[in-house]
C-alpha cells in the first residue's frame, strides 16, 4: 500500500427494475424505488461492489479508521453520508464490511494475503432523487459523492492517527480486530506513515476550483496517476481546474466518442483500463528506486480484466429510468407533444440519434467557438505538457500520448491470457478535439446539474437567456417542475460559483442576442420551455427523433493537434 493509493483516490431481492414501485396509491414515503431501468436488483448488487482493480488501502485500516476529529469511525453511515455516498443493503458475500455503494473488498489471496478496499465505478454513477420523503435510484446516474473531499479525510485521519500514540495503539487493536495481520500492522503502518510525510497540505493545495458534490476533474486526474504518481515524476504536477460532473452511463456503449470532449473512441476496454489506472490501480512501471521495471512485469497491473468486461456487459443492458410517476406527478401529454416538435425543430440536429450502419449513435463533437461553454476540461487534455522520458516518450508529451500506456496494459494482458488476435481490441488513438459531443437526451431529467461542468441547476435555467451565478449544492431533493436539485441553502452546502476558474455558465445559450457566444437558438418563451421540459420527462427510446446516419463524424480540430496552445497565446 502506498500513498499514491490514498491520494489519486481522487480522482438484495431478486425483483425486476421494471417500473417504480406503487403501494396504496403512491410510493411508501422513504423507501428507495427503482426507476425503470432492466437490471435485477441481484446483479446490481454485485455491480454496486465488484472489485475493478482499485487498491485504495487495506480494507481493515479503512474499517478501523477513526475521523479526523475522532468523533465516530470514518466509514460509519453517518460520515460517508456526509460525502454523498449512498448507502447499499447488498449481502455481506459483496459488501462484507456494510459500506456505501461503490465501495469494494479484494478478496485477501489476490492482493499479498491482506484484502484492500476500493472503489468502483457505481460509487461516482450512482444517483439517488429526493422529494418530499421519497427517494428515487437512479442507476448509472451521478452520484452526489465528493471525491476529493472524502479523500482530504481519510489523509487527515490517518495522519491523525500517525501523530498520536493514543490513537495509534486504539488503531491498531481495531484493525488487527477487524482482519488485519497483527504481526504486521506496526511495520505497514509506519512504512505507509514515512511515505505519506507531507502529503496532506500539497494534495489540499491541488485544486484551483473545488469540485464540491457531484464533481471531480476525472481526466486530469487520469494522467496524473499515469504521468506523475505512477512513473514517479512530481514535476508533473498540474492543478485540477476543470471539474466535470460525472456523466451519465446509460448508452454509453453506443456512442461513437466518449468523454465529454469526445477524445475516446468506443472501444471499452481501453476506455475502462484508462478509468481504472486514474482511480489507483496498483501498477508495476517503476521499480521501488524509481526505474522502469523491465517487460513484462512493467505493464502488469491490479486490474481485474474479468470483472470489467462483465460490468461492460451489464451495463449494455442499462436503459435510462422513466419519469416516476407516483412520485413527481403525472405528465401533461399534450404539452409533451409540443415539447418534442420543439425539440425537433431547435434540438434533434445535435442531440436527437443518429443511427449508423453499425447500430451506434454518431454523436457530434460541438466546436467550442459554437457551443461557447467552458472549455477547460477540453484545452487542459489538448494543451498541457508532460515529462514522460522516463518511459521513452519525450519531455514535452501531451495527456493523449497516455494512449501508448493504455495499449500496453491491454495488450499485456492479451498476451499473458493467450487471447487470440482476432478477439483482440485495437490499440486506442486518443483524440484531442476542440470541442464537447452532444449526446442523446433520454432520461437527461434525473441528471443534474447540467453543462458537463455542472454549472447549471435546472433545465429550466438551461433552457433560459440568464442563469443563477452561485447556487448550493449537496442536497437531494428534487424539482419536478423545472428538472433540477432545489437550490441547497442549509449551513453545510457547497457554494458553486461560475465565475471561477472551469466553473463558467456561458454557452449553449437561448438568446434573441444574436452577438453572444454560444448562441444556439432564439429565447424561448415560458410556455415554450415548460413544453420542451414536459418532452424531456416523457422522452423515451421508442419515439425519440431519430435518423439514419453515416459513420462516425471527424473531430473538429484533428488536423491540428496544437490548437489548445495557440488558443492560450
């Protein structure tokens, strides 16, 4: 266990989920319904914990671990509660510790003998929807968790415990009570404590713009872990800037680019490898001096291949949740009917399927010089410099050059399974396009915030010519009348500021101000944007607008790999 583990941390019943669940003429106030997505509720009970190859630090510490302050223990419910983490009632065989969703549990003889706690990707894509006592899961969603923040904690806990003999004796006797080897607890911790030295205030410095709930730079984080904890270069060191919310994971699998600025072709094991090293996977590019390790053990990591192609799989059969009726009220369907000429008419050119030969949905890339929303997230990937001598690769890299480490765990993997070549995935070309993709919008109502950065609460205000500059953020509970989380005013809330840095409002504006950046479209009226919401609620896959299109659209700006760079002269 290293502190790197700690740190790039950062970045049931057997009933169908078919449709949300009545009783006595509406939902049992408090219960977690489900939203009508297709997945038993055994399978997502195994998804919510299967291990992806995280190692975070051992599964016992983290059980025994006190708070910071020494209040309760750091994974109690209350406490991981106050991180956005939702509680899980899988069986003890999945969950053996009773931790949130997204939480995981190696199994002991597959990680050195001590079993290792971890995350998996349900923890950020899971969401939960609030309203008047009753709760909605929505699988796939974003989950309201705060990352960094819960990060910062278990650093300042162990910290805490490192400094004073009191803690670190009560320590001790809990973890080797909770599993861990006694006969090694004191060398482990002392040799993580030497590691972890100072840690704590330059993790705490990292960020220029605070994520809060719901957010995380998930890219930056990404090539940090592979260009500086992992080949062990701290020069690389670059701010989280450009905090995104967590996106949404229904159709994913049918999209022609990923990521939010479109960078990644579909191929999902790549896609997963790269997710999995960014949240602390354990890697072998380095010796415990620094070196490189010779190949082949350099590429081998603690990704577990067999458990992400079956996540993979199971998430193929993921739909969007439909609007639950019992709970946010009925929809108004002739409103909805012309909502969806409106979103014809003003919306479907972008963001309506556009089926290929292939059966994927082409999703354009948006340049930024039109959609005019925040561009960090896309010229941090585009412009940022990196120095990856140490792997071959040069002293001015850019992140999409991480692409050749992704390959090269791929395809160790491939050889050490003897994997015929003609079930092999070609090796993945990262992209670095100047602009963000536009997807399909069905269930898009049980995801806010909205923006990829999260910049703005409603739908409503989505859809309006002037937008909330500051609004809190933590709380569940949800609006049904303008699509979003109620603005959070309670004492511990988050207070989201777009005039920070990758926190802007601006772009995909409707404005008769034909001169603004990122005008898409003329105001809308009231009745307009009610109609156009009532259409999002009852949008679904059978009569969403939908065409024929050709394969996949080029990037804008794949001809020229530097314009991140002019564009910040």
């Amino acid at each position: 266990m290293t502190s790197k583990a700690v740190t790039v941390a950062v970045a049931a019943g057997a009933c169908s989920i078919g449709v949300a669940v009545a009783v006595a003429g509406g939902l049992a106030s408090g219960a977690v319904a489900p939203s009508g997505q297709g997945i038993d509720a055994a399978t997502l009970a195994r998804y919510h914990h299967t291990d992806q190859g995280t190692r975070l630090i051992p599964a016992a510490w983290l059980a025994a671990l006190p708070t910071a302050d020494g209040s309760t223990r750091l994974m109690s419910p209350q406490n991981t509660a106050k991180f956005g983490f939702l509680p899980s009632d899988a069986p003890k065989a999945l969950n053996p510790y009773g931790w949130p969703v997204g939480f995981t549990v190696t199994d002991a003889q597959a990680s050195g003998g001590v079993a290792v706690a971890g995350v998996t990707c349900a923890a950020c894509h899971t969401g939960q929807l609030e309203y008047r006592g009753h709760k909605i899961r929505i699988e796939g969603g974003q989950s309201m968790a705060d990352l960094p923040a819960f990060d910062l904690e278990v650093l300042r806990a162990l910290e805490a415990v490192a400094k004073d003999p009191a803690r670190r004796a009560q320590f001790f006797k809990d973890a080797t009570a909770a599993g861990y080897p006694a006969e090694r607890m004191a060398a482990d911790f002392d040799r993580f404590a030497m590691g972890s030295a100072g840690m704590l205030s330059g993790q705490a410095a990292l960020s220029s713009a605070l994520p809060g709930p719901g957010r995380v730079d998930a890219v930056q984080g990404i090539v940090d872990a592979l260009l500086r904890y992992d080949i062990d270069v701290p020069a690389n060191r670059r701010s989280y800037d450009a905090p995104v919310s967590y996106p949404y994971l229904w159709d994913i699998w049918r999209l022609s680019w990923l990521q939010y600025n479109g960078f990644l072709p579909p191929q999902p094991l790549s896609r997963n490898i790269g997710e999995v090293l960014g949240v602390s996977a354990r890697t072998n590019f380095i010796d415990a001096h620094g070196a490189l390790n010779p190949e082949p053990q350099r590429w081998r990591t603690s990704i577990q291949f067999d458990n992400l192609q079956w996540m993979e799989a199971t998430l193929h059969r993921l739909k969007a949740p439909a609007w639950p009726t019992p709970v946010f009220g009925p929809i108004d369907a002739t409103k909805a009917q012309r909502g969806r000429q409106l979103f014809e008419d003003h919306c479907a050119g972008c963001h309506g399927i556009q089926e290929t030969p292939a059966g994927r949905w082409d999703v354009p890339v948006v340049p930024l010089s039109v959609i005019g929303t925040d561009p960090k997230q896309a010229t941090n990937w585009a412009g940022r410099t990196y120095d990856a001598t140490k792997l071959g690769l040069g002293a001015s890299v850019r992140a999409p050059d991480a692409a050749v480490i992704v390959n090269a765990v791929r395809n160790q993997y491939y050889a050490d399974q003897n994997v015929p070549p003609a079930k092999r995935e070609p090796d993945v070309v990262f992209g670095a396009p100047c602009g963000y993709k536009a997807r399909p919008l069905i269930g898009v109502w049980a995801t806010p915030p909205f923006l990829h950065n999260g910049s703005v609460r409603t739908v409503y205000d989505l859809l309006s010519d002037n937008r909330p500059a500051a609004f809190g953020v933590g709380t569940r509970e949800y609006d049904p009348v303008r699509l979003g989380y109620v603005d959070d005013t309670g004492p511990a809330a988050f207070k989201f500021d777009s005039t920070q840095v990758g926190n802007s409002n601006a772009g995909h504006w409707w404005t008769d101000d034909a001169a603004r950046p990122g005008r898409i479209g003329p105001k809308l009226s009231e009745p307009d944007k009610f109609a156009l919401i009532e259409y999002l609620k009852a949008a679904d896959y059978a009569d969403y607008p939908r065409r024929p299109a050709g394969e996949a659209r080029a990037l804008p700006c794949a001809d020229n790999p530097t314009w991140a760079v002019a564009l910040a002269k």
